[in-house]
C-alpha cells in the first residue's frame, strides 16, 4: 500500500510490457499498457537511446506519473548529427552540420535541465555544447550562429515549433558530413606530410624537440603523437640513488 517507484532504462519510444518493465510494474496494480503508451509518447524524440525513466505509483488509486531522464546534451547532438563522435581538435575540424529546428528539438528535449529562462536562451546553451564538438548549426561555426540566433534570424523556426525535417534537407545534411569528412582528411593528409618531412629535417635531434617543433606550427597532437610517441616516464627514476 502507499507509494511505490519503479525505475528502468528503456530505448526511446519503444518501451514494451516485456522485462524489465513489465514485471515490475505488474505487481503494483497499475494499467500497465496505459504506462507503456505514456513513456513512449514522453520519449517519442529520443528513439536510438537508451533513457531512463521513473514511474512513481500510488498502489490505492492505481495512479501514477513518469519522469523521464535525459541523456547528456553532447549524446543527443551526436545521434542529431549522425556521428559517433566529436571532433577531436573542434577549433580546427568540423565533422556535421545542424539545422536550427534539430537544435531546437534537443533544447526542447533537454528544457527541464538546461539553465534558460526561455526557449531561445536554452537553444543558444545547445549551440554552445555545438561549439566544443566541432558541429556546425546552419553552416555556421558557434559564435556566428549565436550572432544570427541573437539577431532573430531564426526567431519563425523558433516560434512555429518545427524539429522535422524533409527528406531533402536531411539529404543535404549528408552530403555536407561527407563533405566535412573529406575535409579533415584532406587536412590530416597534408600534416602527416609535413610532420614526416620535419621528422627527415630534425633527423637526430631528441624526440621531444621534434615534437615541440612541430607543435609550433600547428600540427596536431594527434598526429604527432603517432609519428612520435610520448617518451615513457620511468617509473623507477625517482628512486635511483635512493636515500641521500
């Protein structure tokens, strides 16, 4: 009797009545298929991910209310954007592109948790968030969006409440990704080349002044720490020479 909360992870917008939710919500008496329908309205926008959710119970009146977790802002941007992962250097590389009414989906998703008093102040959070993966919102880096969002550039998508997109928008958001991708390739292929002729020009020279060389002209760590792996710290060296 009294209040009961049942609390499991479930794939957005496909929560079923086989375990584990089901059998634990059988035992409280609840109309199982009246709570079913109700996650998976409440997680319709985040099919792809695992959500959590709350299902607090009054076992008298067999009435109960659903909380549902969010995942991290970054999860929901990724799964938006089609990619696995952010850009490892964002200042340098842009891996996807977004349009504004997917930036106002994941805003609209994550409303409870981001610190805006308004739709459009939680939209500039995500584009923030945008901006420390290397994703793109309409074309443009993060400062430029923020300066358009600002300016009421996209105050109508904002305001009619548009997250869908056509299947041609969605294509041409493909065809940008591609573009991109190739992009950081081309980049990347251009600094294994300059790093390995460096390595041919310092060759001699100690690792780490090989390293720091190519560091100053822009090289990424990434690939530097590939040409030439960090040297070790031996963990025995503090102790030679032991007491003094």
């Amino acid at each position: 009797m009294g209040k009961q909360t049942v609390e499991t992870m479930i794939e957005g917008g496909k929560a079923t009545a086989a375990p584990p939710l089901g059998p634990a919500l059988g035992p409280t008496g609840v109309n199982i298929g009246l709570v079913i329908a109700e996650i998976n309205k409440k997680t319709a926008d985040m099919k792809g991910m695992q959500v959590p959710v709350k299902v607090m119970i009054d076992t008298d009146t067999k009435t109960f209310t659903i909380e549902i977790g969010t995942p991290p802002s970054s999860a929901l941007i990724k799964k938006e954007a089609g990619v696995e992962k952010a850009a490892s250097n964002p200042l340098q590389e842009k891996v996807a592109d977004l349009k504004i009414e997917q930036v106002i989906k994941i805003a609209k998703i994550k409303e409870d948790s981001l610190l805006g008093n308004t739709l459009k102040t939680k939209i500039r959070e995500i584009v923030g968030t945008c901006q420390s993966m290397g994703i793109l919102v309409e074309g443009m880096i993060a400062q430029e969006a923020l300066k358009a969002i600002a300016a009421g550039k996209f105050d109508s998508q904002i305001s009619s409440g548009k997250t869908e997109l056509t299947a041609e928008e969605l294509k041409h958001l493909a065809e940008e990704k591609k573009r991109l991708h190739e992009e950081i390739e081309k980049r990347r292929a251009e600094f294994e080349v300059k790093a390995k002729q460096m390595m041919k020009e310092m060759e001699g020279k100690e690792p780490k002044k090989i390293r720091s060389a190519m560091a100053d002209v822009g090289i990424p760590m990434k690939i530097i720490d590939e040409l030439i792996p960090p040297e070790k710290k031996d963990a025995s060296a503090g102790g030679k020479g032991g007491k003094k």
